[in-house]
C-alpha cells in the first residue's frame, strides 16, 4: 500500500494540505461563534456588522477548499485504486501456467473486484478521514487552551478513555474481515460456476437445485459481512458515548465557570463548539483505526497476488535447432496420484509425432510439460543440451503453440481473435486462413473478418471456432506445434485436410494428440508415441507397431481412443 501512496505522493501531499486547511478552518469557527455571541450581548452593533463581512468571505473560502479537498480525495483514492488493481492484474496474468492454475479464477476475479472494493470502504477513505480528523483534534486542543486552561486540561483527561476502543476490537475486526474476504471469494467462486454451467443447469432441471445454492452462498456471504457490521457497530456507539459524556461534562464545567464569572457567555458556545471537533474527530479516528488494521490481510493477498515472481522460470535462452527430449519424467498434480511414470522420449526438430492411448493416460500432461507449463516434475526436459528449469520462461512458450480442443475467443473481431493484435502480412494471414480453413466461411460472413466475436465465440459454431484456433497458431509461425485434439469439432474431411496441411510444412514439429485411429492418417507421422498409464509404453511408425503386435496394435483393433 505505501509503495501505490507514494507513486502519488504530490497528489497525496496535495490532499492533506487541502485536509489541513479544510480542518483548521472548520475548528476556528469555534472562535467565531464566540465573538459573534459576545458582541450580541455586548450590544455592539459596529464590530457585529463587520463580523458578518467577514464570515460571509470566510465561509464562501471555506467552502471553496472544502470543494478541493473532497476533488483531491477521491481522485486520490481512484488513482491508489486503479493501481493497486492493475498491478495485481500484471502480477497474475505474468504468473507462471503452473501457479495460476493454483487458484481458481474466480479466486483473481473475486480479488481484482471485492477486494479492491473493501479496501477503498475499509482503508483508503479512513485513513484520509484520520488524517484530517488528527488535524482537527490537534487545532481543537489549541483552541481548548485558548478559551480555558482547565477544561481543556478535564476535557482532554476525558477523552483519554476512548483510546481503549481500537484495541479491545481491531484484532477481531481484521479476523472478521478476513472471513468476510474469502466467502466474498467463495461466492464468485458459485456464482461464476452457475453461470458458466447455464446450459446443463436448463438442459437436465437443475434451476431448483441452483437456485438454493445460490442461496446458501449468498447467505454465507451476507452472514461474514454482518459479522464485521456487528463488531463495526459495537465499536461506533462506544466512541459515540464516551464522545456525548465527554461534550455534556465540558459543556456543565464551563457553565460552572460562566456562574463564577470565570469565562464570558461567548466562551460557552465556542467550547461547545471546540469540543465537538474534539470529540468527532476522535471517534472518526477510533472507528478507523479497526478498519485499517482489518483491511491489513487483504491488502497482504493482494500484494501477494501482485508479486511476479516465476519460481521456475530461469535465465537462458532457449535453443530449439536439435530438438526436445525427456528423461524418467514423472509428475503429479496434487503430489499423490502420478499422472506420469518415468517417461522418456525425444523429438526432433521439423518432424511428425502423434500421440495417443487412452484418455486419462497422460498424453496432454506429457505435451505441456514439454512446453513448460509445470516446473514440479522429477526427471529432466532439454531443449537441445539445456536443461528446461535453466531456461526463461518466456522465452519457451516462445516457441510453441497449442491447439487446444476447448477454444477460447476474445470478444473481439475474428481478425484480432487470429493475429492477437500483432502485425502479419496479407501473405502471412492468407495461408494460415486457408491452411485452417477459416477462409472457407469468413467471406460469407457481413463483416468478414471484422465480424466481431461474442463472449466466448457464441455466435460462432464449434467447428468454426476450432478454425480460428487452428489459424491463430498457424500464423505465430512458432516452431513447435502441439494440435490438442485441435480439430475434433470439425468434420472429418476438413480435419483431415488441415492435418495434411500442417504434415506438409516442412520446418514445422508437430505434436498431435489424438484420438482419430484412422490409418492413413496414422501413417504420415513420423512417429507414434503409445502411451498407457502415464508411461510411453511404445514408440515407432504406424507400420512398426502394427507389424510388433503390441499394445497400440491391440488399441488400434479396438478403436478405444475415447
């Protein structure tokens, strides 16, 4: 948090100063009240009209940098805001694959948002009203000691008692709205899964169902927060009453002093008035101070969240001009159920691999731990000699690209969803829209290749938007390509087509995993990689294998590729 304050610190400085002004200027009205009720009662009709002057001039002021300071606050929080949340945003999207799948997006979502809200509400606008509030304490005191040594000395020895409150409650309030944090978490969390899930929700009947738990998240969410209002409300009518005792005992004692003649009526009315911005002030202060000391945890999360560190990622450049190979390579998700026993391999830059076996055998898992997605994996991983862990991050997911089977657009145009706002040639975008086939139905499209895409390609097919992904990865001209059963939701004969196309580029490595066991297919890969509970248990051409009689050839026969 300092480090957002200080990036603004001639705004923030600005504040207070207009704060300092704004304070000193609404606790000298104390004084003011005094002198207009004395020359009321004093009769003196001279002094009380060039009074008024003044006061109008004062209060027109006072209005004037009352207007600047609460311009200057806001804007001061906006700014604190939008860089905390943009800095939050660059540490998770530079996030290694492997740690931001560690946490959900909703976890992100719930943190860029809720968070971010919390803080504004529990930290940024009351530390500036403690700051202005310390302010117009400190003038009050001096005014205090301006009208009378001993109320302001009873006065200030009253108002000791009220510094309990922020400690008796500021530990519980910051575990409170830690709570009230994670289940505002947890409740994007459901909320962003429902919606997500909408079609099987209507398709199987499930409005019921969802509906109650939708409730009961809602529920979990209102209860933490009125955890923190209760605690929040506890500590505000205790400072409310120590204040009210604190105004009535000052107000009796100086009325005391008026009867022996020791102050003037005037007096009476400026140390009412002095000891009310002595008593608000310090309740703005005491029901603060819990606030910022319960935001502490959030701001620690988003921190967190902000850190960009890579933990795997290490300096190298890579070199791909030999090829990848993997050694005893075995990995875990969750560091109990191997997905991957001791498998080895090795590719060869500009040559054909297909990928196949069972689904849950490991063949996706093994692809992204060749293109660096996970670190935590036992074994070894070299592009040419250098060891994958010695390697910059960056600079790996470089030189791959990844066809996924699930394909997510931007809402954006179907241009800018393939070239992802770089710069190609109209050579470069013609072959991959006719390589993916995207060619093939853009230009019957209004817009062509403007035609903007809803949210997640909901106006596209799923075939068209496997086209897009094809063409997206295409045109990268990494070299490297993983097709991830890239091509599934697309006819055979376009499926087909595409392949042959992406078989045909001769500098390209080409990784498909796949399910299609059909053999002409099979058969123009270089390679087939067989792989059986997570291990590779076969390696060879399409003729080899069938001809050895092994696992993939009794795979093949049974055409169990799901």
């Amino acid at each position: 948090m300092t480090q957002h304050l200080k990036s603004h610190k001639l705004l923030l400085t600005l504040t207070i100063i207009l704060s300092t002004v704004v304070a000193l200027g609404t606790v000298f009205i104390a004084i003011l009240l005094e002198q207009i009720l004395d020359l009321a009662v004093g009769g003196d009709m001279g002094g009380f009209g060039r009074l008024l002057l003044f006061s109008a001039a004062y209060f027109a002021l006072l209005v004037l940098f009352a207007y600047l300071y609460a311009l200057s606050s806001k804007y001061l929080v906006n700014m604190v805001i939008q860089s905390m949340r943009e800095r939050a945003f660059a540490g998770v999207i530079s996030r290694h694959y492997a740690d931001f799948r560690k946490q959900g997006s909703a976890d992100y979502l719930s943190a860029l948002t809720n968070d971010i809200n919390i803080i504004e509400a529990s930290y940024l606008t009351p530390l500036l009203t403690i700051i202005k509030s310390a302010v117009s304490f400190a003038a009050a005191v001096v005014v205090m000691f301006y009208f009378d040594v001993i109320i302001a000395i009873a006065t200030m020895t009253a108002i000791l008692l009220m510094f309990v409150v922020p400690g008796l409650f500021g530990s519980l309030i910051q575990k409170r709205q830690e709570k009230y944090s994670h289940s505002l978490s947890d409740f994007t969390a459901h909320a962003k899964d429902i919606l997500a899930g909408y079609e099987v929700v209507k398709s199987y009947g499930m409005v019921d169902y969802i509906l109650m738990r939708f409730k009961k998240s809602n529920e979990a969410a209102i209860s933490a927060k009125y955890g923190v209002d209760k605690i929040m409300a506890v500590t505000e009518s205790l400072s409310m009453i120590l204040g009210v005792f604190v105004q009535i005992g000052a107000m009796f004692l100086a009325a005391y002093f008026i009867i022996t003649g020791r102050i003037s009526v005037g007096a009476l009315l400026g140390i009412t008035q002095a000891t009310a911005m002595l008593v608000g002030p310090l309740s703005a202060i005491f029901q603060g101070l819990p606030q910022l000391k319960g935001a502490r945890p959030i701001i620690a999360r988003l921190d967190a969240l902000s850190g960009q560190e890579n933990v795997a990622t290490g300096v190298k450049a890579p070199v791909f001009e030999q090829g990848i190979t993997a050694e005893n390579l075995s990995f875990s998700y969750d560091g109990e159920n191997a997905i991957l026993r001791d498998a080895s391999l090795a590719l060869h830059k500009g040559a054909k691999y297909a990928i196949v076996g069972k689904s849950g055998c490991g063949k996706t898992t093994l692809a992204r731990l060749l293109c660096g997605y996970y670190y935590d994996y036992r074994g070894q991983i070299r592009y040419d000699s250098a060891d994958l862990k010695e390697l910059d991050y960056d600079g790996i997911v470089g030189l791959s690209s990844t066809i996924h089977q699930g394909v997510y657009m931007f809402n954006e145009s179907i241009y800018d969803n393939i070239c992802l706002h770089r710069e190609y040639s109209d050579v470069e975008l013609e072959k991959a829209l006719d390589i993916s086939g995207v060619s093939g139905f853009v230009h019957g499209l209004p817009e062509g290749l403007c035609t903007l895409v809803e949210e997640n390609g909901a106006n596209l097919s799923g075939g068209q938007k496997q086209r897009i992904a094809v063409a997206r990865a295409i045109i990268q001209g990494k070299p490297l390509l993983v097709l991830d059963e890239g091509t599934s939701a697309i006819d055979m004969q376009t499926a087909h087509e595409i392949e042959s196309s992406l078989l045909n580029i001769d500098d390209l490595t080409l990784v498909t995993i796949t399910h299609n066991l059909q053999e002409d297919n099979l058969m123009r890969y270089g390679q087939i990689i067989f792989m059986e509970d997570g291990a590779v248990a076969e390696v060879g051409t399409y003729g080899e294998l069938m001809e050895r009689g092994g696992g993939f050839s009794g795979f093949t026969r049974l055409g169990e590729g799901a």
